[in-house]
C-alpha cells in the first residue's frame, strides 16, 4: 500500500491521474479494459463490461470534466469510525489485520452551466450482485460503508449504477461509436 502510494497510484486529476486498481492487478467480471479517455487524455482502467458502458456514458456528458476511476478510499481513522458506527465490519486483506482500501468505481468532476463544480461518486454494480444470494448482504454493507464513507468527505452525489438504470439502447449506441 505504501509503495502504491509513494508510485502516484490513487492521486491526482485529469491527465495525472493514476487509478489505485489497474486491470493487471485485480480478476473482473466479464472483461476488462485499458481504454484512452478524451476528456481526461490518458488510459483509464475499466474493470467489467458495464464499468466500460458507464465510463462511456461520463465521457458523452457535456457536464463532466473529469474521470476518476477506481479511486482509493484510504482507511483512516474516519472510515473505521464511519463503518463501527454502521454497524459494519471493515474489510481486511485475507489473513491478516491489515485494513484493506476501499475503492468507488468513479469519481467524477461535474460542472454546471454557471461554471460551479462539484464531485459525484458512482459506484457501478451488476444487477445479478444484488440478487438474493449469500454475498448480499456483505455487498450491500459494503455500499452503505462507501457512501457514508464520501458523505463524511462532503460528496452527498453517490449513487449506484447498474446496467438497467443506464439504458441499454445508449450504451449500445456509445459502444458502437466509439
């Protein structure tokens, strides 16, 4: 983690900015992609089919000015606090006591027609992940945890993102014109 860290990964914006999870490091669901932003100019790391769909959604809207995919949530103090408070254990790496760093699919930078910006957090889920299923309620802990997480941090635009509330004909047409 602090080797990441001290590399730049997790920090910076628009062109210098340098995801925390990159597709190399981590197995995802579907297929994942190394795909060059145009508002941002530079490649960003897309972890499943319909994290590509989303991102290229941001990239249509003429409201975001910048895209932030995978971005830590470093643990400190405040989000262990944040998840004792909820009622939610903290995730740690396998084994270990070692708090482990939660990441938002997407951090974007919206800007409103009179120039004011603000930042949104989106976190992108298959539907079939909120199925009843053994994991359901872990998953869902662990979405409570990210928002309260970025509402804490004075970022109150969480919203999760699945295939269905995006429009599949639109994805389908961004797809094809990308």
């Amino acid at each position: 983690m602090d080797r990441h860290i001290a590399q730049g990964y997790g920090q910076g914006e628009g062109a210098n900015c340098k995801p925390w999870l990159r597709v190399q490091e981590v197995p995802s669901e579907g297929r994942s992609r190394k795909v060059h932003g145009t508002k941002t100019g530079r490649v960003h790391h897309l972890l499943s089919d319909i994290e590509y769909g989303y991102f290229l959604i941001l990239e249509f809207s003429e409201q975001v000015v910048d895209i932030r995919e995978q971005f830590p949530l470093f643990p400190t103090e405040q989000t262990i606090e944040i998840s004792s408070q909820l009622g939610i254990r903290y995730p740690k790496f396998h084994g270990t006591m070692l708090p482990y760093v939660l990441s938002t699919d997407f951090l974007v930078t919206l800007q409103a027609s009179d120039g004011s910006r603000k930042l949104a957090a989106r976190s992108v889920k298959c539907e079939d992940a909120l199925k009843p299923a053994d994991t359901l309620k872990r998953t869902i802990e662990k979405l409570e945890l990210g928002k309260a997480i970025w509402h804490a941090r004075d970022v109150s635009d969480w919203k999760l993102v699945t295939e269905n509330t995006m429009g599949s004909t639109l994805v389908t047409n961004l797809v094809d014109l990308h």
